[in-house]
C-alpha cells in the first residue's frame, strides 16, 4: 500500500499574499501535485486494513474543510437571492473584486482555485433550479481537480506540450488551473506573454452548453493570467477558451489530445431516453445517463492514445443497468485508473454523491475479446491523502468492476445458499390507498426497511412506527397475489445512509411470524431473499452472513453506490455456506412479534 501525502497551504490570510508570493515561476511550484491543495473524498469503499486517519501534516486536514465552510459562507448569502439578482452580471461582479463586503471578505481569504470555486457556485445557487438539476450543474472543488490531475500527469499528461479540452467546462475547475500551469511553465522558459495567449487559443478548448456559465468560466480564465501572472489585461481580454455549444451535439471537433472533466450527471428521462439510443446503442444497456454518453463521446473524439480523466458517479462500477458501459469503454479503452473519493458527503456542494474517478487511454482500435483486467486504484481520503491500495479487477463480461481486496477463498452465491433475490412489490406513494393500520380481512403486514435493526434484527413495529410508514403496518392484497411472501426469509435494506456502520443490513424473518400471518408484502425499500429449495440455508443463518465483515466489504468493492441491486446481491461472493446448525445471530423471535 502506498500513500501520498497531499501537502501544501490551501488558503493563506489575504489574496494580495498570495499574489505577491506568487509570481510567475514559483505558481508552478505552489500548485504541483505535491505541493498541492489537499484532498477530500467519498465512497463508503475502505481501501483494506486502512489504519486511523495520520495525515502528514494537521493543517491539510483543517483545511479542505475550512475552505469548504467558506465556500458555504459565501453561498449561504446568495441562496434566499435566486431569481433576484443576475447570476452572470453577480459572478462578473465578484470576479472583478466588487460586490457584499461580507462576501468580498471570505473570498480574500481563499487561494485562488477555492475562490473560483466559490464564485461558480453562486452561479450554480442563483441559476432556476430546475435548470440546474437539468445540466448538472455541480462543480468539482479543487482537490478533486489536483487529484486527478496528478494521476493523469503519472500516464503522460503534460499541460505544457498537449491540447487538453473540458467539453463540460461550468466555471472551469480544471481548465483554469491547466493554464494556470501552461502559462506558467511558458512564462518561466521566457515565452512572451502575446505567445502565451495564442498557445492557449490553440491548446486549450472547453464547451459550455450555458452561456453565462461560459462567459463567467472566461472571466476567472482571464483573472487568472493578468490578476496572478501579471500578464497584460490588454492580451487577454478577448480570450474565450470556453466556447458556447453542446457538446453531445458537435461532430468530431477533434481538438484534444487529452480530457478532463466532470460531465453532467442525469438519467435521461423516456423522452431523451428514445432520442439518443440510436447514438449510443452500443453503451444502452438500461436507461442512458448523460455522463456515460459523454464518456462515450470523448473516445470517439480525443486522439488515440490520448487519456480521458473524469469524475464520474461511483454507481457504474456495479450497477446491472451499466454492464454494456463497462463492456465497451473496456474495448476502446485501456483502463488505467479507479479511484474512489471516500465520503459522499461534503464533497460536491448541494449534492450527496458516491463519486469515482476514471482515467482511460484510448486503443488505437477497439478489442473486442479481450481477457479480464485491472487497474491501479486508491481512496482519497477527507483529510486530503491518498492511499493506493492496489489493483481493482475488471471482468471484460461487463460484470462489475470491483476494487481492490481479497476474493475469499472458494467463494458461494446466494444460490449456493438456496436463495433469490426479489425487490418488495409495493411503492408506498403510488399506492398509499391500500395501506392501512390495522390487520383485517383481506390484508397482509408490510415490510418496511425500518423492520430491519441496525443489529440484525427483524422488528416489524420498529418499521411500521417509522415516520415514513406512519403507523401504516398492513396492506390490501387481492386473493393469490403472486408478490406475497409465504415463508421464512430474509429482509435487506435496499439502501444504506451514511451514518450506518455497514452497507448491507439484513434480517431474517422467524418462523414464528407465519404462525400468526399467512405471508408478508415487501415495501420497495427492502429485498427480499426467499429459498428456492427445501435444504436451503436458514434464514438466521444467512443474515448473519450478510450481516458480516466479508459481505460487507465485497459489497463495498462492487457496489459503489448508496442502493443495492438484486442482481449485485444475488453475484456478490460469500463465505461458503457451512454444514453446521443455523447459528441464530441478532433475531429475537419474540420481540420481533406484533
Ligand atoms: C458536473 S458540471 C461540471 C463542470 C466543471 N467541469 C467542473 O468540473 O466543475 C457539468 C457541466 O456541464 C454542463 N453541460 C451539461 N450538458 C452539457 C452539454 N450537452 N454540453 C456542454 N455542457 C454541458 C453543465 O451546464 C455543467 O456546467
């Protein structure tokens, strides 16, 4: 296991320090990865035998934090202004050192990336919302950028030499900091500034489909070089590196060598859905999302050879629906790394989000038979260091990719247990008229998710009293209703929360509550693990495993998101059943009774 320490200052007392520190060569030696800001992250993957947080140095670990809570300062003064004040001509504004003095005051107090950052984010937070849940609009904060930058420099990526392009450029997290280190290195070997900016035009393109956005990216672009590296106002006032345009909609505009980006986040709904599956029909396996297809794009698009680093949502690493995604970025691409950011929260602002990053290389030409591979893959941690812990393994069949860790040895399936997997039938809101809170003729208990304990246990007033059921225990079922459970089983919770210790949480339900009802109806938050034969396991005996460390954390390599699929569950290794009596582990038969 390898660490990197990421070190550095994050945020200094004044901006005017910094720029005064920061002048021409010695940016370069501030914002280089190992000097660089800190890193936060996501993901409840814990890379194996991860010991007690040690960060290197004490302020790194303070300082992610603090400056998210700065940014948060800033835009908790814009969130009650949406729709009253311009988010293009507020940005602009705050860009060029006007605006609140409340505001002006934390942003002077933030190193540039954090600053940009924040001035993004008033965009995000003035913008309607419906807009911005529609493009996505969710920035990547600069540790994130540093992060992927530095994993990208690792395979080649050498902003100085290459055409790099962001084609979801928001408020250019990354396209702000590569010219920062372009003009940079060109300043320090003497290029003249008018140079400086033709190489930019030339070598670095961003696309935005929302024109403010675009031009409050080119605003920060432009602060950038004239306010930190002194270069004319005069040369760089026309610059526009980010272009206006969509950019799933421009042919081949072949202006990369390499690409860095966060796409936008979205699952098409039907309509979009129809329009682009024809475009994307090799990558469709369920409903398309916006950043697969962007993935999709840009290796049709940069160069062959060339790399393509993103933030990506950690879902596709397991998730059934992106089993053809995985398949075919496989055959055009060499995946090289996988990384997982290691909390969910306090990561993107306004977002909770398991979150990856990706880093292909594009083939020259795509395989199509390929054998199973791997790729160097780490966590980074909230206070800021990165821990590379291995290789993650990647089957060339679309199952999913999973991170790196110990395959028990001669691992079993649910089937080898006696068992399938089945989503609870019932969606509360949808059916809310046959849900009721009492028993009576003709209706069965329902499950909730809350009937699972954090311990194990199966506890059905626990789930019924829960705010979200209300009381609502039971539910009408026609006669014969072919999603009624009849037998001993067990529940899982289909969804975990950040503050539960473990990802899966199960609990079988006890003979004894078939002596009382005759079956039970799942709410769609739970899956329901029922026998499929008479020697199956028994049910105590299989949550118990599921409930256990080894479950846990295979889970945990191929599951990168909050919600656990059947298919993931019914895949996921076990223990090998044993032979021994069912060891009846966290289930209380008689409290769990009504
Ligand atoms: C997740 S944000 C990331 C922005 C920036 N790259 C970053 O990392 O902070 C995605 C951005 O893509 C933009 N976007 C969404 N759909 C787009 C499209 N079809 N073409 C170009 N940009 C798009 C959104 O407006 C949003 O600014």
């Amino acid at each position: 296991m390898t660490r990197r320490h990421f070190s550095g200052q994050v945020a200094l007392p004044l901006l005017e320090s910094w720029v005064d520190n920061s002048r021409m060569g010695s940016t370069l030696a501030r914002l280089a990865p190992s000097s660089s800001a800190s890193a936060v992250y996501s993901a409840n993957y814990k890379a194996p035998d991860l010991p007690e947080p040690t960060c290197a140095r004490p302020g790194v670990v303070s300082d992610v934090p603090r400056c998210m809570a700065m940014v948060e300062r800033v835009i908790a003064y814009y969130r009650n202004l949406s729709g009253r004040l311009d988010p293009v001509t507020e940005c602009l504004r705050l860009a060029s050192g006007k605006g609140s003095p409340q505001v002006l005051e934390v942003l002077a107090q933030l190193a540039p990336p954090w600053g940009d950052h924040a001035i993004a984010s008033v965009y995000a937070v003035l913008m309607p919302r419906q807009r911005r849940k529609r493009l996505g609009v969710y920035f990547t904060p600069p540790h994130l950028v540093e992060h992927l930058l530095h994993r990208m420099r690792a395979f080649g990526l050498d902003p100085a030499q290459h055409r790099l392009r962001d084609p979801s450029a928001g408020g250019a997290a990354f396209l702000v900091p590569l010219a920062r280190e372009m003009a940079s290195t060109w300043l320090s070997k003497g290029v003249h500034p008018r140079e400086i900016i033709a190489r930019l035009r030339a070598q670095l393109h961003g696309r935005e489909i929302d024109s403010g956005l675009a031009s409050v990216a080119n605003a920060l672009l432009r602060r950038m070089l004239a306010g930190e590296l002194r270069i004319s106002a005069d040369l760089v006032t026309d610059l526009s590196v980010v272009k206006v345009g969509d950019s799933l909609r421009i042919g081949d505009p072949s202006d990369g060598d390499h690409e860095l980006s966060n796409p936008p986040y979205l699952r098409l709904a039907a309509a979009g859905q129809r329009q682009w599956k024809k475009h994307f029909s090799d990558i469709a396996g369920g409903r398309l999302n916006l950043y697969t297809m962007f993935v999709r794009r840009a290796l049709d698009q940069i160069a062959p050879k060339g790399l393509i680093g993103h933030v990506l949502p950690a879902s596709f690493l397991g998730g059934p629906e992106f089993s053809a995604f995985r398949r075919r970025i496989m055959q055009l691409a060499d995946i090289l790394v996988l990384d997982v950011v290691e909390k969910r929260k306090g990561v993107f602002l306004d977002a909770i989000q398991d979150a990856c990053f990706v880093v292909l290389r594009r083939r020259a030409s795509p395989v199509d038979n390929l054998p199973a591979t791997t790729a160097s893959s780490g966590v980074l941690r909230h206070c800021g260091e990165f821990i590379l812990s291995g290789h993650a393994a990647l089957p060339a069949d679309g199952s999913p990719w999973s991170l790196p860790g110990n395959d028990p040895i001669d691992a079993a399936k649910l089937a080898d247990y006696g068992y399938r997997g089945t989503v609870g039938y019932l969606v509360a809101n949808r059916q809310s008229h046959l849900l009721h809170r009492r028993p009576a003729k003709g209706r069965l208990p329902l499950v909730w998710a809350k009937c699972i304990t954090p311990n194990g246990l199966f506890d059905f007033d626990r789930g019924r009293n829960a705010e979200k059921a209300g009381g609502r225990g039971f539910v009408t079922v026609p006669k014969n209703a072919a999603y009624v459970i009849r037998v001993p089983c067990v529940l899982v919770q289909r969804t975990s929360s950040n503050s539960q210790s473990r990802r899966l949480t199960a609990a079988a339900v006890p003979k004894n509550f078939f002596r009382h009802y005759e079956g039970l109806v799942g709410e769609n938050h739970v899956i329901i693990l029922v026998p499929t034969r008479s020697d199956a396991v028994a049910p105590e005996r299989l949550a118990a495993v599921l409930n256990g460390p080894e479950a846990n954390t295979m889970l945990s390599r191929v599951c990168g998101s909050a919600s656990i699929s059947v298919r993931v569950l019914e895949n996921l290794p076990l223990p090998r059943p044993r032979s021994e009596p069912p060891v009846v582990r966290g289930v209380d038969e008689k409290s769990s009774l009504p």
